[in-house]
C-alpha cells in the first residue's frame, strides 16, 4: 500500500502546547485500522502531508489511498487537513468527506464543500446479511439496502481501494451507478463511511 505521511494533534485545533502535538507518522496499512488506533490514542486532527492530485495519470493509486484514509478518518469525527487538486474530477460525490483546506484554483468549491459538510451525510452499516447506505450528498435522502453476497464481497474489495478490473465489472457498474464507488483512472473505492449506530429516536437523515 502507497504510506500517506501525517501530523497529529490530540484537540481539533493545531494547538502549540506540547501536550496537544501526538507526532508525525506514516499509513502503511489499512486505513480503519490506523484511523481506529489514533482516535483511541486520543489523536482529533490530522493532516496530511502531500497533496491528494487526482490530475495525476501516475499517482492515481496515493490519491486513492489519501482519499480513503479522509473518509475512515471522517467516520471518526477527526478533523482532517488537507489540500486538493481536482482537475476535471467532480467534487460532489466525496462531499460528504471532511472538507479540504484548499482545492487547488477552486475557491468556490472549497467554500461550497465546507458550508455543506456535515456528519452522516453519506454512510452505511452493517448488519446480518445486509449492508444499508443513507445517502444525502443531493440534499435528498437515499436509503440504499446491499444484501446480494457479490455485491457485499465486492464491496469488502473496494474498501481500502482495488484495480477496478478485480471487480467483476456488472457489479462494479451497479456501485458506481448508484453514486457508491468512485473511479479514479483504473482504480475503485468505496465512498460511504461507516458508522457504528444509527442516531436514537427519530433521524432526520
């Protein structure tokens, strides 16, 4: 796996007190499980080192890999730093990911990106034999049920970030028509963020 260089503080700001800095590091595996181990060693920020350049042909596989380590970092509720070049890449499908700092020669995006952000905007859980996604990237909620095993393999495939040719390509057109994979030159992965539980009582998602 490409590593993804980090700074880490344990509060949401970039705070100067000694005790805030956690270091810096580097994600060389998968990304939950770095994302899980800093959030119990009570890291709230983190920012990525490089830029996340989905312009290049040859750094098509890094981009995905940041990308990921944004979203299972957004699923923690840890706040991320990070800059982006979208080329002609939409942006509106990863909205619901922590906002980036800067989007290259796009200010506007990053202004609408931020003003838009919230927890919860696109997610799924899992449960017995069944993976349900609530989507509200288009402001308009989605409930999107995956109980199909090919499709729930293929999925596990896509969580960390595959070669879209390891999926078996009617299932992959299945994910990215429902706005649930995003493809990136030759490589796939899963969008939604998972969340543990959803909200008690009624839920306005």
């Amino acid at each position: 796996m490409t590593p993804v260089p980090v700074t880490l503080w344990r509060d949401y700001e970039e705070l100067d007190r000694p005790d805030m800095f956690a270091g810096t590091g580097v994600v060389s595996g998968p990304a939950a499980e770095a994302s899980r181990a800093f959030f119990e060693d009570g890291v709230r920020r983190v920012a990525l080192a490089d830029t996340v350049d989905l312009t290049s042909a040859g750094g098509q596989e890094s981009a995905v890999r940041a990308l990921v380590l944004v979203r299972e970092l957004t699923a923690y509720g840890i706040a991320v730093d990070w800059r982006l070049r979208l080329g002609d890449e939409r942006w509106r499908p990863m909205s619901h990911l922590y906002p980036p700092g800067e989007v290259a020669g796009a200010e506007d995006v990053r202004r609408e990106w931020r003003d838009g952000y919230h927890f919860f905007k696109c997610v799924y859980r899992r449960g017995p034999g069944f993976l349900q996604v609530r989507d509200r990237r288009s402001d308009v909620l989605r409930k999107i049920t995956v109980d199909g095993p090919v499709h729930r393999a293929a999925i596990d495939d896509l969580l960390e970030g595959c070669p879209a040719s390891a999926v078996p390509p009617p299932i992959l057109r299945d994910l990215i028509t429902m706005r649930l994979v995003h493809l990136l030159g030759g490589t796939a992965w899963w969008l939604p963020y998972r969340v543990r539980q959803w909200p008690a009582g009624r839920s306005t998602l």
